[in-house]
C-alpha cells in the first residue's frame, strides 16, 4: 500500500470535497443559474458540444472513480493514467484528483 492510513483518509476527504462543490455547481446549473464562470474557474471548461451539466456530471464521476481507488488502496491511485508515474504525494495534496502527469495533462487539466 502506497498511502498510510491516515493520508488515504486526508486524500479521501479532500476528494469528498471535490465532489461536494461539484455538486453544488450541478445544481445551481440544472437550476438555470448558469455558472460557466466558476466552471471556468475551478478548471472545468467545457468542450464544444458539451452541456455545462454534462462537464459536471462527468467530472463528479471522475472524482468518485478516484475517491474508490483511494478507500480501496488502489494502485493506480496517484500515478499518470497514461504512463503510469507517480504523481507524488505532495502534488496530491494539492489536487487528488489529478490522474496524469505533466506531460499527459490536457490545457485544463481534469476535474
């Protein structure tokens, strides 16, 4: 296992988080709030086509995805998706729901 007890505990409410203000901009977009700035600015832009609530759904199911792999004691948790590097935990701790490397991150990065 990679993470010790309490750091899959502190990645694992981080990502909680994440998902909890994703949420909340999922709900005041399907409220007709309109919220592509704060999209914009948590990273979240959309892709031409997409629907700001189909960029939200598919970011709070990323985040989730990665949220099982950290209670799990997954692996693949916290290495690039593409190459398979470690991300390193300090890089983390500053975004867990990063799944690639600098190389493979797009402009926007991922949820």
């Amino acid at each position: 296992m990679r993470f010790d007890d309490a750091t899959r505990a502190r990645l694992r409410r981080m990502l909680l988080d994440r998902g909890q203000v994703l949420a909340t901009l999922l709900e005041a977009v399907l409220t007709g709030k309109g919220k592509e700035r704060e999209l914009a600015a948590i990273g979240l832009d959309a892709k031409p086509g997409m629907r700001p609530e189909e960029v939200l759904r598919a970011a709070m199911e990323h985040v989730d995805r990665l949220r099982k792999q950290v209670q799990d004691g997954d692996d693949a948790y916290g290495r690039c998706r593409e190459c398979g590097i470690d991300l390193g935990l300090a890089g983390l701790l500053e975004m867990p729901w990063a799944d690639a490397c600098a190389a493979h991150a797009g402009p926007a990065g991922r949820p």
